[in-house]
C-alpha cells in the first residue's frame, strides 16, 4: 500500500481529506471497516443496535493485525458503546482476546446473560493462558534464583548440598590418585520445608485499575507456585476480600474481582497489618493509584506502622503496559517521603522487581535504572 493510499485511509475521504483519491477492491473494504467506527454518526455506522456488529468484528479481523483489531475493539465499546459485543456468544467469539477486553468482561460480569456466561469464561481463559506462557517462566527464574542466592551456605546439612555448585568451588581439590574431589567448602541452600519470605499482594480493583488487576492475578498464581515463597493476594473497594484461596487458579481468582467500586485503602493495609505475622521477612506490594475514598490520615497512618514494624511495602501507582497513570500526588508524595517505593511498573519488570524486593536490594534504587522513578 503507498503513501496516499495509507493517507486517505486516514482522512476518510470526505472533501476535505486532500488526496483526491478513489479507493477499490480490499482497500475499500477496510475504509469501510473505519467509517462504521470513527465517522458512526454516517449513515450504515455501527450503533448499538445494528445488525452488522458481528460481520464487522470478522472484518476487521480479516483486514488489520491483531494488534490493530485489539484497538478498534476497545474504540468500539468505548466510542459505540457495543455492550452486545459482550453479549451475544457468536459476536463474543469473534472478538481478538486481549487484557483490556478481559478488564471490561470482569466490569460488566454481573450483567453478562447466562448463554454468554461460558463463552466470557473461555475468552478469559485464553488471555490469561497466553500471559501464563509468557511470564511464568521470567517469574520463576527471577524470583526462585534471587531466593537462592540468599540464603546459600557454607555449612549445609548433607541433604541441603548444592552438588553441582560444591564441585565447581573444589575442582582445585582433585585427587588423581583417588579420582575424586575432597570438598572443603560445601555449598547448600537453606531448608525449604518452608517459606523463606512472605508476599502480600494487595490489590485496589477500583475501575480505573482494570488492566493492573488482571496482570497482578497472573503473577499472584505464579508466585503461589513457588514454595520458598508464601503468597497472600488481597482485593478492597471499600470492602476487603482475601482470594489467597483462588490463586491456584487464575480464572477463578479474576471472576473474584469485583472491578468498578470505590476504594478504601485504609481498610485493605488494616487487613493486611492483622495477617502479616513475620514483617522482616515480608514483602507488601500495594497496586493502587492512591486516590484515596476513605481517610487519608488513616490511610497514612497504617502506612507508616507497617514501615515502621520492617515491613518493605512497596506501591505500584500501575501493573500494566498503558503509559503514565493519573495517580493522588499528595499521598504518592507522603508515602515516598517514608521512604516507600512508589512508580508505575510494567508487566515485564514486575518479576525482576520481585527478585529485588526479596532479595533485600534498594527499590528506590532499581526503579531509578530502570527510569520508573516518580514524577514530581
């Protein structure tokens, strides 16, 4: 496609776009696509009651990439409002899955109708598979080797022996007469019968946090899968829920969420302050944009107990890929002035993040390479 093809593609074609230009064939197809969308006050758009919102969703799938067909999706429900796009199973299962459509599927949860329960289940299903695949192993090998390097040993139990590590450190101990190596140094890790650090996720599901609530329920059940480690996940609007049960299965800890209600911080760390039972070795990542709709002093309050007993709380303002989030500047600042981390993270820092956080290391000195530093 050319230059001026691509042009009046953008400009629509009406008399004022420039280009003077006539489209055929699969281009005309795809400015088809675009008119029912952006220019919907036409005649043949794309309003909430047309018949043609399934054939346009396999349309645009024909003709744009699943990057661009994710976009277009979200313009729709957001500049249409096509809630029948959630509604109906055939338009359902024509959409491009992606975070953001399962963010507005677990919103409108409670309204979508019984016969498009199962095919909502399964478009959730398949985001989360995919983010599954993508993250689990970086998490792992983040979280699992910072782990170990802390609390490796020099005095092992026999059964507590890294074998390979030991031989590598003693190969200048060979004996070629016996054809062995005499170990002077064992290496080891610690006992793993139980966990060696706890993590608290506590998560604001306020509407605004849609796409940060599904990524912090993946990494919520992958690092439940991690024994060294006891995960705890935390949910709160202006109630407080503990879904810790759930976070053997993903999909049954996002239908948990209840996204859209308001927000009560105070509350959630209060929570978090009954259940935390070993606050030096605790980890609590709080996911919120810090607008507080409770009480802000308290909020602060609990904030500041919580540092004060050894806790490392760290707060994530966002866990997602969408850019610079709106956030309260005066509780971002008071919580920073404590010296808690507070900036936006992405999804693909989060595990190395963790890693970090476990390992006792300087967050406000990881966020600052990493340039997630907070905006004054």
């Amino acid at each position: 496609m050319d230059d001026l093809n691509k042009w009046r593609l953008v400009l629509g074609g009406n008399d004022a776009d420039g280009t003077g230009f006539s489209l055929g064939g699969q281009e005309l197809q795809m400015d088809k696509t675009l008119e029912a969308l952006y220019d919907s006050e036409k005649k043949g758009g794309l309003g909430p009651s047309s018949p043609n919102v399934s054939r346009w969703l396999g349309d645009i799938r024909t003709f744009f990439p699943a990057s661009v067909v994710q976009i277009m999706q979200r313009d729709a429900l957001q500049r249409l409002n096509i809630t029948q796009m959630l509604f109906e199973k055939e338009m359902l299962e024509n959409v491009e899955p992606d975070v953001h459509l399962v963010a507005t599927l677990l919103t409108l949860k409670h309204a979508i109708p019984d016969k498009t329960r199962d095919t909502a289940r399964q478009v959730v299903k398949r985001v989360v598979d995919d983010l599954l695949k993508k993250l689990t192993q970086p998490t792992l090998q983040a979280i699992t080797g910072s782990l170990h390097r802390s609390i490796r040993n020099r005095r092992p139990r026999h059964n507590e022996i890294n074998w390979h590590a030991t031989i590598l450190k003693n190969l200048q101990h060979y004996q070629p007469e016996y054809k062995t190596i005499i170990p002077e140094t064992r290496i080891g890790y610690g006992r793993r019968t139980t966990s060696l650090k706890d993590v608290v996720l506590c998560l604001d599901q306020s509407g605004s946090m849609g796409s940060s609530v599904v990524y912090s329920g993946i990494f919520g059940s992958v690092m439940a899968s991690i024994p060294a480690i006891k995960t705890r996940m935390i949910v709160f609007d202006t109630a407080v829920a503990d879904l810790t049960e759930e976070l053997d299965d993903p999909v049954d800890l996002l239908f948990g969420v209840q996204l859209g209600g308001g927000t009560d911080i105070q509350a959630a760390l209060s929570y978090c302050q009954q259940i935390i039972t070993r606050p030096a070795d605790t980890v609590l990542v709080l996911i919120t944009d810090l607008f507080e709709g409770g009480n802000d002093d308290k909020m602060r309050k609990r904030a500041t107990e919580l540092t004060a007993a050894g806790v490392q709380v760290i707060v994530l303002l966002a866990l997602n890929d969408d850019g610079a989030p709106a956030y309260d500047h005066g509780n971002a600042q008071f919580l920073s002035n404590l010296g808690i981390p507070v900036f936006a993270c992405t999804p693909d820092k989060f595990p190395d993040m963790m890693a970090a956080a476990l390992s006792k290391q300087d967050i406000n000195s990881w966020a600052a390479r990493e340039d997630f530093v907070l905006k004054k």
